[in-house]
C-alpha cells in the first residue's frame, strides 16, 4: 500500500482526486503556498471558517515577503502626493525596529516630521 493510498488522523483528503500534498510537491510549491492549498482543499470538510482565516494570513505573509512595500509610495499616500514628490522632498531612511522580527523604515522630512511605515523586505 502507498503512503499516498492512506491518511493518518483522518479522512478529510481520501475524498479528493489528488491530495493537497502530492499536487504541492509536483508543482514545487513553498510552505505557505502548499498551506493555501491545504486550507482551501479541507475548509468544507475540517477547518471552516479558522481554514479561511488561515488562507488569508499565509497569503499576507507571501505579500510581505514577495511584494515588498514601496516606502515612497507609502509615505505618498498618506501626504497625498505623486511618489516623485515624497522622493523630491529629501526623505532621509533610517532602519527601526517596530516589533516581533519586522522592521520599519522612518521618514524625516526637512521639516523635522517623521513617518514610519513597515518595510516588508525585512
């Protein structure tokens, strides 16, 4: 017998045509990637709505560490200026600690005001 023919804990994959592990590994997916499909395969039969919470927190962290934020669009956005005006105004960049392992990036205009926002390349 296979080790793809049986399932330990349960049977909430032995209904599906291909299990979510099998399909991740030929697809060469990433952990967070192969959780996604995991979730969305056995929220109906396991999980619920804690499944879909988890889909949505494993693809934010794919966001953060895929797609990294564009500090000068951030801090464009929130002052209601284009992006070449936050550069043009001379945003000096220091690393900062925020929390946990993420970090942030201060904003000093020469105005003296500051703004931080997360830098996700972190």
């Amino acid at each position: 017998m296979s080790a793809w023919d049986r399932q330990v804990g349960g049977n909430h994959y032995k209904q599906y045509a291909i299990q979510p592990s099998e399909y991740c590994q030929k697809n060469k997916l990433n952990h967070l990637e192969s959780c996604i499909i995991k979730y969305a395969t056995r929220h109906s039969s396991k999980g619920g709505a804690l499944d879909m919470d988890k889909i949505i927190q494993c693809a934010e962290m794919i966001k953060e560490l895929e797609y990294p934020v564009d500090p000068y669009m951030k801090v464009a956005e929130e002052k209601g200026i284009t992006r070449e005006e936050a550069k043009q105004r001379e945003f000096e960049f220091e690393d900062e600690r925020i929390s946990g392992s993420s970090h942030g990036v201060t904003f000093k205009t020469k105005d003296g005001e500051y703004y931080t926002v997360m830098d996700q390349r972190a």
